[in-house]
C-alpha cells in the first residue's frame, strides 16, 4: 500500500521561519504573527539588547544578533538560524535602510549613503538567501514548501523624490525576486517581493516625520497581509503535492489490478 502523507491544514503548524529585522516594526510584528499562527521563529537584528528583550517578549523565539549588510555576518546568521531550526521553510528579508536621513535628493546623496542602502536592502538579502539555499532545497524536496519573501514598497516602482537610495535598492531586490523566482520556483523554491504599505513604524517615521500617524496601516495589519500570502503560496504547494499522490496512489492501484500474463 502506497502511504499519503498529508500536511497539516493549518500550512504555518512546525514552520521554520527566519525573518530579518526582526525587533521592530513589521519584523516585529511578524514574529509574533508567525509564533501565534503555530510557527517556529528565529529572528535576525544587529542590536543585541533588542535581541535580547525580543526574546524575552517572544520566549518561544530565538534571536540571533547580526548585521545582514556586513559580508563577513551572514554565514554566522545563516548557520545559526539552520542550527536553531533544525532547518529553513520560509525566509523573510524585511530588514531596511533608508539611505540618507533627513531623505535627500539623489544628486545630494552621499555615496556612502547610496552603499549602505544597497549593502542591507540589496546584498544582504542576496547573500542570506544564498547562504541559505541549501536549507530551502531540502525543505522543499521534502514537500515542506520553500518560501523567500523580500518585503519590497512602491518606492521599488514609483520615482519619487528624495527616495532614491531606498528606492533604487528596493527595485534591485524586487527584480531580483522575479529572476530568482523564475529560475527556482520550478525547483519548489518560490520567491514574493511584496510591499506592505505605509506602516506606522520606526523607519517610516524616520523617512516621514511630520507624516500623520493615524492614517498609517498598523504593522501587525501587514504582518496578518504578508503572512496570509505566504500561507497560499504553502497551501497550493500542499494541494499540488496532495494531487500528485493521489495520482500515484490511483497509478498503483491499476497496475495493480490488472491481470498477470501467463508464462509462455
């Protein structure tokens, strides 16, 4: 007999998640959306204080303390995260850098500026997901699902004015999304470059001070709205997975009914 091993309905219960950025803000709230819907959580943020009163908050979370801009970081963020998880499902590169602050035009922007912008929002994420590539082939040859979700703004699209180091990087990441996706989505890794609004956090408030804080989205809002994405990206893999054994199971049982032919 052919055995059907089936996900659990809720597609988030025995999750491994990594999320960068992960002490204020949307990473933050993403933690805490992720442990709540049954997820098991490692969180990546330069602070070690932050960290530490993280994981005070969020006890089932573990923190680990690294800057995902500097090269010579992310093998230790990504060992540490595979050693905390016994694995990697869902990576989420949220961690950001404006760039120049008080937001400055781009002909004003200082290269190292410019470099630091492109060196979080950019790099790091390329090399994190690099680094961790191995993890998320053997989650997703396991049919556990493979999931990298670069959390990108409209600023990725739109030119807007004083925004250019944040929105020149942010567009590199979103492009990068899409090839990468297109190159290993076929494999079961698959790549969101999504964009969450504006949120009442401590970057937009950098970016935005004078902005009015009750028209903005609350991040925990977003992190319901990014998880909620991430679930049907899982979900569908699980029914595709759920169809292809049904089919083998169906194949099985044929040939096992036909009749054996006599020997000659």
């Amino acid at each position: 007999m052919t055995n059907l091993t089936r996900l659990p309905l809720n597609p988030f219960t025995g999750l491994r998640a990594a999320i960068t950025g992960g002490t204020s803000g949307l990473g933050l709230a993403l933690v805490g959306e992720l442990l709540t819907r049954g997820a098991q959580v490692a969180f990546v943020a330069r602070r070690r204080d932050l960290v530490q009163r993280v994981s005070r908050q969020h006890r089932a979370a573990h923190g680990i303390v690294g800057d995902v801009s500097k090269k010579n970081d992310i093998h230790p963020i990504a060992i540490q995260i595979v050693g905390a998880l016994g694995g990697l499902d869902v990576l989420v590169n949220n961690a950001s850098d404006l760039g120049p602050v008080p937001l400055a035009l781009l002909g004003d922007t200082e290269c190292e500026d410019l470099e630091r912008a492109l060196a979080t929002n950019v790099l790091g994420p390329f090399r994190l997901t690099k680094a961790l590539l191995g993890a998320l082939a053997s989650s997703a040859r396991e049919g556990r699902g493979a999931v990298v979700l670069n959390v990108s703004s409209d600023a990725a699209i739109n030119p807007y004015p004083r925004w250019g180091a944040y929105g020149a990087s942010k567009a590199a990441l979103h492009h990068l999304s899409s090839i990468w996706n297109a190159e290993l989505a076929g494999d079961g890794i698959h790549f969101l470059s999504l964009d969450p609004g504006d949120m009442d956090t401590p970057l937009h408030a950098l970016a935005v001070p004078e902005a009015d804080r009750s028209q903005l989205k609350r991040p925990e809002t977003a992190a319901r709205e990014l998880a909620d994405a991430i679930g049907r990206v899982l979900s569908d893999r699980r029914a595709a997975a759920d169809a292809r054994a049904q089919e083998t199971i169906q194949e099985t049982l044929h040939d096992s009914r036909q009749p054996a032919h006599p020997a000659s």
